[in-house]
C-alpha cells in the first residue's frame, strides 16, 4: 500500500517537545502503569502460529500469554480462519484464562488473497459461508482484517458489497488502508441511517499526519482508531518512553475512539507480546484515569456489549 509520509515539521515539532518534557521529568515522577483490563483490538491468529502438532502457539500457550498480561478479551482473526475458530472454540479454557475471543471473519485463505480479495466473487463467498457457520462459541462479530495497498481498490465491487453487507448486518470492520481508503470505504455506506464501524488499523500506518487523523475522526462518527504499529505515538528519551505531547491531546479529544491492539501478524510478535502490552500500560498511565480505562478497555468493551471484568 502506499502511505502518505508523515509531516516531518509536524513530527520535528512534537519530539522537541516531548524532550523537553521528558528531560524535565525524574524517573520518579513518571507516571504509574496503567493496571486495568485491557481489550486487544488487532489479534491475528495465523496458520504459523498453530501449525503443526501442536504448533509454535498452541491454544492453550495464546490464552496464557493473555490472561497473565490482564487482556481481557480480544479481537480475533486469522488466515484462514481456522485459527480464530480455535481460540473461539476454546471456551472452556477461555473462560478459565478469563478471556473473552470477539471472533471476526477474515477475507483470506492464503497470502494471494491480499492482493486481490476486492474483485474476487470467491471472497464474498468466503465470508457469507463463514458468516453462517459462525463458530462454537457464537457468531462472527465484523469483518477484517483486510488490506487495500491501493487506495483505489476500496471501490472494487467486493468491497462495495462487503461495506454495505456490515452495515446491514452492523458488524464492525477492521481495515489496514490509507487515509483515503478511508473515504472511499465510508462513501459506499453513505446512504445508509447506521454505517458500520471502521476500525483503522494502526490509525494509518506509516505516519499519516495527526491534522488528517483528526479531521477523519470528526467527519465520521463511526470511524475508531486502533493504535499498533502507529509512528510517533511515543517518544523515547534516555530510557524513558512518554506518550508524545500531540498524540496525548488527540486521545483527550477523543477519548472514545481509540483501542489498542498487538496485531501478531507474525510469530516474532508472540515472542514479544508481554513486552508490547506493557508498553500499553506504561504510556496509558499517563493519561487521565477515565480516559486510560476507555481506550485500553471500555471502547472495545462498549463496541461488542462487553462488561467490565472483576479485578483478579
């Protein structure tokens, strides 16, 4: 996909000041971790992880790795999606990790489908299929994650249709393309009295500026940020990571549009899934309670009917 660079005035402008206000915090006035439940908003639980007998990530390993760093329920998908049937149909052992699987069908069967799922009748077979056999533990809750590496492509006829299918079906979708995808996706359901939710992954990955990001927000009730992989959301100075100056004022401005998520869409990220969910923590602490509870649980939470967890 191509993304749009992130304004590097913008970019230049936010770091000189999250040094300066890093460099004139002590370590021990940092704030204090963030230590509620957290909502995984981008969970991938692909073939390679699974694969084999009984895999590099069996079941069992997954819901460990969530349950002792507090997440508390997940959205799942995978490719194919025999891997989020695995953990949704797990719930036994879900329920004892004391994690909720929200199980969203994905569009593809092997890595070929990314780039062509938009024209391919095949796909919205596919997930009309999926959408029927649902899964042991419910049905599918949205659609996604997809790709558009091309902006235009938003406006292949299966995205036309998959766009007003989740609207009229109100299942939210979960899509990695550009700001202007955005757009395009959006304009399909236009017409219609409930759009579904968008959810952006990454926010639009690779930098798209903050200015941009902000007026999509207030153009689109329906449109939520989900905020792996995002550039320039942190600003790390002599060991100490903040959340940068410009991203904390977005995220006060919009407190319910925004979830964080892993997005282990390879295995090195499973390898590394304590440390990325600290990482939340630690910069979610420094925002105002309220606001550190919607974005690392509530949002997610409120979007599928969720209730909050009793602390452990």
């Amino acid at each position: 996909m191509f993304f749009k660079p992130f304004c590097a005035s913008a970019l230049v402008k936010s770091t000189v000041l999250a040094t300066y206000l890093i460099a004139s915090v002590s370590a021990s006035e940092v704030a204090r971790p963030y230590t509620g439940p957290l909502f995984d908003a981008h969970l991938h639980y692909n073939e390679e992880a699974w694969q084999g007998s009984p895999g590099p990530y069996p079941v069992a390993d997954v819901l460990a790795r969530l349950q002792r760093n507090g997440v508390r329920a997940a959205l799942v998908n995978s490719r194919p999606n025999d891997g989020t049937r695995s953990l949704a149909d797990a719930r036994v052992e879900a329920a004892q990790a004391g994690v909720t699987v929200v199980p969203f069908v994905r569009l593809y069967r092997n890595r070929a489908d990314y780039d062509k799922w938009f024209n391919d009748e095949t796909i919205h077979t596919l997930v009309l299929g999926e959408l029927v056999r649902g899964t042991a533990a419910g049905p599918y809750r949205g659609l996604g994650e997809f790709h558009l590496y091309d902006s235009a492509n938003a406006n292949g006829p299966i995205a036309r249709r998959l766009m007003r299918l989740a609207a009229e079906r109100q299942l939210p979708v979960l899509a990695h393309v550009d700001d202007v995808a955005i757009e395009l996706l959006m304009a399909h359901v236009a017409d219609l009295p409930r759009p579904p939710r968008l959810i952006w992954a990454h926010t639009g990955i690779g930098g798209v500026p903050l200015a941009r990001v902000e007026a999509l927000l207030a153009r689109y009730p329906h449109l939520m940020g989900e905020l792996s992989y995002r550039p320039g959301l942190t600003c790390e100075v002599k060991d100490v990571v903040r959340l940068c100056p410009a991203w904390r004022a977005l995220l006060l401005k919009f407190p319910d549009r925004f979830m964080v998520g892993s997005d282990t869409w390879v295995n090195q990220r499973w390898d590394y899934y304590d440390a990325l969910m600290q990482g939340y923590r630690t910069w979610l602490g420094e925002l105002p309670p309220d606001v550190a509870g919607q974005v690392a649980w509530g949002n997610g939470a409120a979007l599928f009917g969720l209730s909050t967890p009793a602390r452990p």
